[in-house]
C-alpha cells in the first residue's frame, strides 16, 4: 500500500550557489513539474530561476522571501 509522504520527504530542492530568495512561486501541497520555476534566487545581483528538477508535490517550503541561502541549503522538497 502506498503510504502518504511525511511532510519534508522527497527530492530536495538546493540553492546551486549563496544568495537571497526573492520569490517563491509555489504552495505546499502544490502539484509542479519538472522544470517548473518553483522560486527565484538573487545572486551577484542576477536572478536565478530555480527549477524542479522532479515532477511531484511540494512537500515543505524551507526559506522564506528575503531569506539568505548558502550554496546547497535545502529550499524546497518536492515527493
């Protein structure tokens, strides 16, 4: 039987390099696909579009706008 997936399960989503969230453009429970824009990283002034890199539900939502991130911080977890 297929159990439901814990809260903060699945593939996470990390930051490929430090910067400063400054959208976040999906919902847990959210239903998004592989390269889907899931949030935006401000780094060295650029914005970064950070993808899904699975198709899936959003799990949990670790950061916030305005949060900063170092490279490989958790951001999103998609199951």
């Amino acid at each position: 039987a297929d159990k439901p997936m814990a809260a903060g399960t699945g593939s996470p989503v990390k930051a490929p390099l430090p910067g400063t969230i400054t959208e976040i453009r999906v919902q847990v429970g959210q239903q998004v696909n592989a390269g889907d824009i899931v949030l935006v990283l401000e780094a060295m002034k650029m914005q970064n579009n950070i993808e899904a890199e699975t198709t899936g539900k959003v799990t949990s939502i670790q950061v916030k706008q305005g949060d900063s991130v170092m490279e490989g911080s958790v951001l999103l977890t998609i199951g």
